[in-house]
C-alpha cells in the first residue's frame, strides 16, 4: 500500500498544490488507516461506508478527541475522493457519512480577582511599569483587542470627553474609559512616553524601548511576563482580557448591545456567546427580556 499513498502524496503535492504542513498531516493519517486495513486484512480497493465507520469507531474507543477524528475523516475522504477520480475504485464509501461537528469551546475570561492581580504588577512608578499599566487597564476598561490597542495614536485618546477613538478597517468606533484608565493614561502621557519616543512626529501612542511603535508581539510577551509574575493559572493572552471585559459587565447588568457596540461584534450572535459563560441567571434574565431570545 505504499505506492497508492506515495501516488495521493503526489497528487496534493502537484494537483492540489497543498501546503507542507497539510501534505504531512494527510499522509500521516492515510498511512494509519492503511495501516488499519493491513491489520484487518483488507484492501481499500474492497472498503464500504460500514468498514470506515468501523474505523471512526475504534478511533473513538482509543480516546481521539472528536476534533482530531474529524481531520482524520477530512484525509479519508480526500484520499478515497482521489481514488475515486483516478478510476481506482468504483464509489466513495465516505461520501454519504457525517460525522458531528465539534463544539466551539467558550472563551476563557479571568475572575476580577485575577484581573486585578495582573494588574497591579507593572510598576508605574517605573517608565516601563507606567507604560504596562496603562496598556493593561486600557485594554481591561475598553475591550479592544490586542491590534487595536498597539494601532492606538495619540490623537485616538479624547481625555476630556473619557473616550477613545479606535479604528478597525474602514471601521470607527468611540468607547468609554473609566477613571482608572484616564489616570494612568494622563499619567503615561505626561510621565512616561515623553521619555520613551525619540522621534517629535511620532504619533504612535505606545512606545517600545526602542522608541517606535510597540509591536504585537512585544505587548504578548509584556502580558505573558505579568501573568507569570502574577501566579495565575492557565494560559493568559490579551484576548482573556477581551473576554473578561464583556464578561464582567454582562454580570453587573451592562446592555448586550452596548457591549456588542463596544467590542465592535457586527453580529450580536458574537456577543451573547458571553451570555453563555456566565450560566444560568443571566441566561433566564436575558431569556425573559429579550423579544427575539
């Protein structure tokens, strides 16, 4: 059976052009179900729709999650789709098989406890700390994700008015800052990123060390070093952040339009996804309130 995988190998590489990755996973899982069949004494040329679910079966009696057998079952079916189209054999035995999609896992928002521990670790009384700071409490208080935050410039911030101004595409939207937020931003601006930008056109509103706009990367590093300097468990992104943000407002009885408005969800479908998080007393409100619940 190696020469019928070594020709489907061939056939991503050059026909459908597939990527490294993709060409590796395939053929790992092409050669196991060979593999199988080798070890049932069977053929792919003789297989039926009852043969491969036996196959799905004994995957599930192993323990394979239900993600990793639908990309098991996404390879079989290009791989007897290819012998199909190559004249090798007669029909499909997977055409007719669907198999149930995998649930989406909820997003992961931390407690207010963890939220303030991470915090309250930058040290603002430090050029570096100040400017943690007021990114972390910038992205706790508006919910905006990690891009948005980094693509921040100076002029985005209307101090007076305690909104931001972020932009998202050819998008725009205005958002709510708390007085948290405000002071550390005031404080940042007047303290901290006067010292750290070297170029006077810069308009950037977070600065590295290098003096030019912080990085993606660089603020995914900055939230990593204070979730371990923190002690929090599980693993903690700006997203958590996001997340946490629109959580805790939903518990203290915050619109879900508004915070759809805040997020920026074009479909609210994406919000109520909160809804969910926070179990069953906010479902029952949500349910009894809303007109199209």
């Amino acid at each position: 059976m190696d020469r019928i995988l070594e020709k489907f190998c061939t056939y991503l590489a050059k026909e459908k052009q597939v990527s490294t990755n993709t060409l590796e996973c395939y053929g790992r899982d092409v050669r196991q179900y060979l593999d199988y069949l080798t070890a049932e004494k069977m053929s792919y040329v003789d297989v039926n729709q009852d043969d491969v679910m036996n196959y799905v079966d004994s995957l599930r009696a192993q323990g394979v999650s239900n993600a990793t057998l639908l990309r098991k079952f996404s390879s079989l079916r290009g791989f007897f789709q290819f012998l199909t189209g190559s004249g090798l054999i007669a029909s499909d035995p997977t055409a007719q098989i669907k198999l149930p999609r995998s649930e989406k896992k909820l997003p992961k928002a931390m407690s207010t406890q963890d939220v303030n521990n991470l915090l309250n670790q930058p040290n603002p009384d430090e050029v570096k700390g100040l400017r943690d700071k007021c990114m972390l409490e910038l992205l706790y208080a508006t919910g905006i994700r990690v891009t948005e935050l980094i693509e921040l410039n100076v002029e985005d911030i209307l101090l007076p008015l305690h909104m931001i101004r972020c932009n998202t595409g050819d998008k725009r939207r205005t958002i709510p800052i708390g007085s948290v937020a405000i002071k550390y931003l005031t404080q940042y601006l007047q303290k901290s990123r006067t010292k750290l930008v070297k170029d006077p056109e810069e308009r950037a509103l977070f600065i590295n060390l290098q003096g030019s706009r912080l990085t993606r990367q660089g603020f995914w590093k900055i939230i990593k070093y204070y979730a371990q300097k923190a002690h929090i468990e599980g693993d903690i992104t700006p997203h958590t952040l996001r997340h946490s943000f629109a959580v805790h407002l939903l518990d203290n009885g915050a619109d879900i339009h508004a915070v759809q408005e805040m997020l920026g969800h074009a479909d609210i479908s994406t919000t109520q996804v909160y809804i969910k998080m926070l179990g069953g007393h906010l479902s029952e409100v949500y349910k009894k309130a809303h007109p199209r619940a």
